[in-house]
C-alpha cells in the first residue's frame, strides 16, 4: 500500500518506528518534499539513513524548496517503477520532477519544487540559481510524461500546490497572493489531467481541501479506501 505525508525537514521523530508502524513489507511512503536528510552528507546523517535502509517499506520523496540541490543532484539517477530516481539507499529514494511512477498499479506523478515565499525575484535574476524552482524543461517533460498516459494519472504529488488552492488557502489567511509559473503550470495540470487525488506539503498544514486536493503536513494518508490502521494518523 501507498501512504503520504508531508514535509519532515529533518525530523527523525517523523520517521520513528512508532509513527510508521502501519507501514509493513512492500508498502511505500511518499513524503511532499523538504525530506531533510540529504542535507548535510555527514556521519550522523548517513547512519540515519543506513538506520532506515533496514525497514521492509520504501521511503520516497519529491523536493521542497528547502533542500540541499548540489548534495542531492550529486546522487545516482536509476529507473524505479518506470520513472526517474536518484538512489540514496536501497529503499531511499528521491522522486524526480516531471515523472511518472507505477506503484502497486497506480500511476504517481510528481512534480518537486517550489518558490520560497520570503524570495523576492527580480526581472533580470538568474532563475538558475535558484535550483529550488522547477526549469522549462522539467515541466516539459512532465507534460510528455502524462501525455504517454493519456493525461489519465491516479495521483498527483507534489510540493507546491495549484495556484487556484494555494489562493484559496492565502486569501483564507489574509495572505499576499503572488503569481508563479509553477502555480500556473500546475493550475493547468488540474484542468487537463483526470486523476483522482492530489496530495501537496508545502503549505505546512493537513486539511481536506475538496475531494480531490489534500495538503499534508504531520498526517499520513494512505492512497487507499481501506488502510491498516485508519485514514489519518499523527
């Protein structure tokens, strides 16, 4: 089974035994970007990750807009479940932008990244430096993705939301709009795509938004209508 939650930036309670105990042999959690733990590559860092190299489940996750990119582009890049992945373990695995996944029969896209709020772009700033928002190209890519597929998918993740449901969520909280092409493109996504659930961590909050749109944070969701241990849990 499928299970997903939202940003854990670096918390290793998130990722205790405890709090995961649902999860089993062959099951897969999905985690909406900020992982956390392909940050710094140092000694306590890697026994981390070695630590949950030994579960039964596989831990995957899309970016964030707080990641380390040069640590984490550095990574092998593999095929998993038909999509691109860079490798952190065995069952560690960074889901790339723009992919499409087949996992328990279901069809994940994911689309990582995002624009810092506290970021004030200019008109003549070097998008590429900001490695956190996604390229042309990667967005591209997603569409041909999807297109394979008859823009039929099962679920969508991603870290940011479409720009329609973050408004939605900002205006709810007196909060500054701001216009994006990631918000755009993903705006255009939700119009074109059938699919029928799509989970979002960026905004930091777990809430039922519709019943297609889910923002997560501390929750974890499981993909099906009959999980092992009830729909929500802390």
């Amino acid at each position: 089974m499928v299970y997903i939650t939202g940003d854990i930036h670096g918390d290793t309670e998130r990722l205790s035994k405890t709090d995961l105990s649902m999860l089993g042999n062959g099951d897969t959690l999905i985690i909406c970007g900020d992982f956390g733990f392909v940050w710094n590559d140092d000694k306590k860092e890697k026994q981390f990750l070695n630590r949950l190299e030994k579960r039964k489940y596989t831990i995957c996750f899309i970016d964030g807009t707080h990641e380390n990119f040069d640590v984490l582009n550095n990574l092998p890049v593999v095929m998993w479940k038909g999509g691109r992945v860079h490798k952190v373990r065995n069952n560690i695995f960074h889901l790339m932008r723009g992919q499409v996944y087949e996992i328990d029969n279901k069809k994940f896209f994911t689309m990582g990244g995002g624009e810092d709020p506290e970021l004030d772009l200019q008109e003549n700033d070097d998008l590429s430096l900001h490695k956190e928002i996604p390229t042309a190209q990667e967005m591209l890519t997603g569409v041909s993705n999807i297109e394979k597929y008859g823009y039929k998918i099962d679920y969508i993740i991603t870290h940011e939301p479409p720009a329609r449901i973050r408004d939605f969520l900002l205006l709810s909280e007196n909060k500054t709009l701001r216009v994006t092409a990631l918000g755009a493109y993903l705006d255009e996504l939700s119009q074109q795509c059938d699919y029928k659930k799509w989970y979002f961590g960026s905004m930091h909050t777990d809430k039922f938004i519709s019943e297609s749109h889910i923002a997560l944070f501390k929750n974890i969701v499981c993909t099906e209508n009959r999980p092992k241990k009830g729909f929500f849990r802390k």
